[in-house]
C-alpha cells in the first residue's frame, strides 16, 4: 500500500489467478465502510512514478469524489514477510472419509470399470452398422 497524499492510496495486490493488480482507494469518512473504490485492475502492468502522478492530479481535479477522511492512517515500511509467523496461513485439517486399506480396491475397481466402458464404445463406433 503506497499512500499519494489527499487519503488516497495505491494498493498492489496478487491473487491465485493474477500476480499483478493494483486498486485505488480514497479514505473518506462519507463512503460506505469508509474507503471509496476509484480504480481497479487486474492481470495488469503496475503503474510507474509518473503514472501515480498524473492519476492523483487527475483525481484531484475530480469533483465525485468523497472529501477525504478527517485523520490519515500510518502505513509502515515494514513488510509481513520480515514476520515469518504472521504470513502462515490457517490449516484446515479435513477427516478423510476412506481410509488407505480400501483406497487401492476402490482405484483398481474404477480403473478396470474405466477401461470395459472405453472397451465396449470402440467396439461400438468400429463395428459395422449393417
């Protein structure tokens, strides 16, 4: 989260789909939930200096935007991966349903019910249809 001044800030942000998106965000105490959406992309080239520039004067010539929020937030220059154990993820811990001495009976059953089945189609589409 990089902050450009007037409660509005540049978030970049990655997902399973897409390492490169970005959003920004004006912090106003009228918007719902107390951050107005300006812009978000996704799948996409981060934004240089001069981009964030141009973007922010643009918006401040804007008049749809919320007023900005009356405090600002202190954004650290920390990064969570300097803290190795805040960025583990939960585990779900999932009980499996079968267990390992009927999980190669059922495969082995699968697999040769797999094989009659394509068996029987290619005797089917090869046969002669007199």
């Amino acid at each position: 989260m990089y902050d450009l001044d007037d409660e509005i800030y540049y978030v970049r942000f990655s997902t399973d789909r897409s390492y490169y998106n970005y959003a920004l965000l004006r912090r106003s105490d009228d918007a719902e939930n107390g951050y107005q959406i300006l812009k978000v992309r996704t799948d996409c080239i981060p934004l240089s200096d001069r981009e964030l520039k141009q973007i922010k004067s643009e918006y401040d010539k804007n008049t749809l935007l919320y007023k900005k929020a009356k405090g600002s937030l202190k954004l650290n220059k920390k990064s969570s991966s300097d803290n190795p154990t805040a960025s583990k993820e939960p585990v779900i811990q999932i009980d499996k349903t079968v267990s390992s001495r009927t999980r190669l009976p059922a495969i082995c059953i699968g697999g040769g019910i797999a094989i009659a089945l394509l068996t029987i189609l290619w005797v089917y589409l090869y046969s002669d249809s007199d």
